[in-house]
C-alpha cells in the first residue's frame, strides 16, 4: 500500500494573478467565467476534462482528475493582472481579438471589473512596446509594492490562497549573472538597481517572499536562477516554467517521439511561422526573439538524443523561424517541414501545416497550472515542479538532470505524480497478470 500525502484542502477563495492583461490572460479569463456559468466546457484543460485510470484496467476506476485530487473550484477562483496599458480585462479582450463578441459579451461585466495594477517595467528588457500605466521607483522598492498588490488582493477579496501566472510580454535573452547565484547578491542588486534584475524577476522575488507560487509562461530567465530557486525552497513555495507549449512545439513533441520510437532518422527540421499579434511584435525584436529561439529548439535534441543514436540523428539540421505578419492577428500559421529518412537510408518527408490559435491552446494551459502550482503548495511541494514540464517548452529541471521534452513521458510523469500524491499504485503498463503470468 502507497501512502497518501498529507494534502491541505483547497478550502476558501484561490486569487490567480498574472503579470501581462493581454491575449492569453484575458481568453484564459473569459473562459473561465464563461465555464462558471455554464457557458462553454474546458476544452483543452487536462485537469478539468480528463480522467485517471486507477489500479488494473480490469477495476474500471477512472475517475475525473478534478475529482481524484482536492483542487480549488473554479467557482472560488479571483483573478488580478498587472500591465503597462491601463484596459481593464474587457477591453484588453476586445483589442486582443482573440474571442468574438458573441463569446465577451456574456461576461462583459467580470471582465470590465479586473482593472490592471501598475506594472513593474523596464525598456531595457522589452524593447518594442511601452504603456503608462507603470510603477515608480528603485527595483527594491518595486518589488515591496508587488508584494503590497498580492497582499491587499488577498485581503480585499478575502483569499485562502494566491498563485502567479507570467502571461506578460517575452523579454530579452539574458545569460546567468554571478548577481543571481545567492540571495545577498540578488537583493544587494536589486538595492542598487542593477541591469541583471529583470522585471520578471522582481515579479517571482515578491511571490516567492510573500510565499505565493511562480510559473513562468514565457522563455525568458526567471526562477532558473540559484537564488530564486534557494528561496523558492526555503519559502516552501512551488515554481514552473518556462514558456508554454502550444503550437508548433506542441507538435514537435508529439511527431518527434513517435519518430524516435520507430527509430527513423532525422535529416532535417525546418519551421517557420507567422503570427500578428501583440506577443509577434515583442518577438521581432532580436533579443526577445533570442530567449524563444532558444526555448524552442531545446525540444528536438533532447528528444531525439543525438549522442545516443549518432546514425539516426547526429547530422540533423534544425531552425526555426518567427515572422511577425500583422494581418494574421492571433490565428497563427506554422509550417514544418521534416526530411527523415528509414529502412536503408530511404528518404521520406512530412510536412505540417497548422493553423492554430495560440491563445485558445494556451489558456487551458494557465488553467492547469494555476490549479496544480496551488495543489503542489498544500501537498508541501516546494522548488521546481518538474511534474508540471508537460505544459513547458522549455521545463525547468534540477541542475544535474537533462530536461524531459517528450510530451507522452511528461503526461506520464504528471499523472503518476498525481496516484503518487494520492497513494495510489503508478502506473507501469506491465500489464502480465491479464495473462496469468507473475509480475
Ligand atoms: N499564446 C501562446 O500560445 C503562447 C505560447 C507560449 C508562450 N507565450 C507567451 O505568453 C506571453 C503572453 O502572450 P500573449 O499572446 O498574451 O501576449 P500579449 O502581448 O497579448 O500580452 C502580454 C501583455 O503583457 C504586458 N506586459 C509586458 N511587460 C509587462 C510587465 N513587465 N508587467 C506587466 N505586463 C507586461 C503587455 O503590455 C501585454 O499586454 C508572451 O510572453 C508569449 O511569448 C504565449
């Protein structure tokens, strides 16, 4: 018999916040109220629809995960937003032209109530757009006025218990400091207003202070700094990231393992792809464009182990392309063209051509992990939440552990770490005993 966890119960009020009030925060919203009142159904949100096999496929116990774990209700969920432009949630929606009319309207009045707290910005990490609505003064004293906005929103909405979401712009690529390895230096910078603390950083400082869970949405360096992550341990408080998995990574991680699987080869992966929303705009800039370049070509190698398998995958050619094209909005394009070859050498190509709606696949995505960043906090969880590299392009990962990019190992990963809260047996897929024989 496994033991079960001692897990807190998601009793009283969760406050989700997010830094950035734009595509994806404001359709993951709209969904949610629109779920709440029975609107639409989650689709997309693995820990709303989907079920959990316990025990033999013989015991017939698959139960909603939802149902199986203690996680909050949506319907005790409050939401709070930081950005640099001062829309309140609805109109931000209407200018993301995400969702149509038909879709905001039922839940016009939520919306228009999340009105955006100041945000912590700086020029030098985002270069392609600016706002007004942004907080004054020196980094340190930035951070304490997050810290103030998470606990007056906990007081004011009467909250048991808060979680981050980063769903603001992608800032530039910038390498691990010696500034980042210990918390002296880090706040000791942060005092002097150092360039090598970014606004994202200050936003995962002033969580993890105030012991509220951090997962990071986009590519850029946050928790994955030695101080960060101290502190996130010695606090107790879970963090995840980085940069969601949707679109064409989403796909490059269920294609490349069935590839690898089968042991065909891989000559070459070339993806390209256009988009016209505000988060394409951030990323024709080169240095923005530099942290997702990295985010995004990390997968293929780790997937594919070239080191492992040099006959199949050493030679592969990789790139990938970013094009911002305004008319496309946020209906994005991608188009992947893979050469691989197999048995004798024998050439053979797939071509994908996906014509999705990034914000649609990434709303889900934030749903999930507020839910599982609050689990993870009352399961006494603490530090990176590798469980949690299923929604990630880029998975945080422990120093000496290369990160798992697969997206079936991930899901496994995730729901046996879920039996495993619940003490219930993992599940291995060995399967003997449906025919008499001994495991
Ligand atoms: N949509 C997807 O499928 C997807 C996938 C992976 C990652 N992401 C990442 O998620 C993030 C959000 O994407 P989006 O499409 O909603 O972009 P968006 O441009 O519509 O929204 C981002 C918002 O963040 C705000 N912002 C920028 N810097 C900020 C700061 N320092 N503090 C507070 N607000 C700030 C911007 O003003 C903007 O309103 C981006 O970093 C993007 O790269 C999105």
């Amino acid at each position: 018999m496994v033991k079960k966890i001692d897990i807190k119960p998601a009793k009283g009020k969760l406050g989700i916040m997010t830094p950035g009030l734009g595509a994806v925060s404001t359709t993951f919203m709209a969904g949610v109220f629109r779920i709440r009142k029975n609107l639409s159904k989650p689709f997309g949100s693995v820990s709303q629809m989907q079920t959990i096999r316990l025990g033999g496929r013989d015991e017939k116990r698959s139960p909603l995960i939802r149902d199986f774990v203690p996680l909050a209700d949506l319907r005790d969920i409050e939401f709070a937003a930081w950005d640099i432009f001062d829309d309140n949630a609805y109109e931000a929606a209407v200018k993301a032209g995400v969702l149509e009319s038909k879709h905001l309207e039922d839940v016009k009045d939520e919306l228009e109530k999340i009105k955006p707290l100041k945000a912590v910005f700086d020029r030098k990490f985002i270069h392609n757009i600016d706002g007004p609505n942004k907080k004054e003064g020196s980094k340190w004293e930035m951070a304490q006025q997050v810290r103030e906005d998470i606990k007056k929103f906990k007081s004011e909405k009467n909250l048991d218990r808060v979680v981050i979401v980063w769903c603001g712009s992608t800032e530039v690529h910038i390498e691990k400091h010696p500034v980042h390895e210990s918390l002296e230096s880090f706040e000791d910078v942060l005092k002097n207003d150092d360039e090598w603390i970014s606004p994202s950083m200050i936003y995962a400082y002033a969580a993890i202070m105030e012991g509220v869970p951090y997962a990071n949405g986009a590519p850029h360096l946050t928790t994955d700094i030695p101080a960060l992550e101290k502190l996130a341990e010695q606090k107790g408080v879970p963090v995840s990231g980085n940069d969601f998995k949707t679109g064409q990574t989403l796909m490059k991680t269920v294609v490349a393992p069935g590839l690898k699987a089968r042991m065909l080869g891989l000559k070459g992966w070339f993806s390209t792809n256009i988009l016209g929303n505000r988060d394409g705009l951030v990323l024709d800039d080169p240095g923005s464009f530099k942290s997702k370049e990295i985010s995004k070509k990390s997968a293929l190698d780790f997937i594919f182990q070239p080191d492992m398998y040099p006959d199949l995958y050493k030679d592969a050619y990789h790139k990938v392309r970013i094009n911002y094209y305004p008319p496309k909005g946020d209906d994005k394009e991608g188009w992947d063209h893979i050469d691989i070859f197999g048995w004798l050498g024998y050439p053979m190509q797939i071509k994908l051509n996906f014509l999705c709606k990034d914000s649609i696949l990434a709303a889900p995505i934030v749903l999930d992990l507020a839910l599982f960043m609050d689990l993870a906090q009352r399961a006494g969880f603490k530090g990176i939440q590798e469980w949690l590299s299923f929604y990630f392009k880029a998975p945080l990962h422990a120093p000496e552990l290369y990160p798992e990019h697969d997206l079936f190992i991930q899901h496994t990963k995730l729901k046996n770490t879920l039996r495993h809260m619940m003490g219930e047996e993992l599940i291995t897929h060995l399967g003997l005993k449906y025919y008499d024989v001994k495991e």
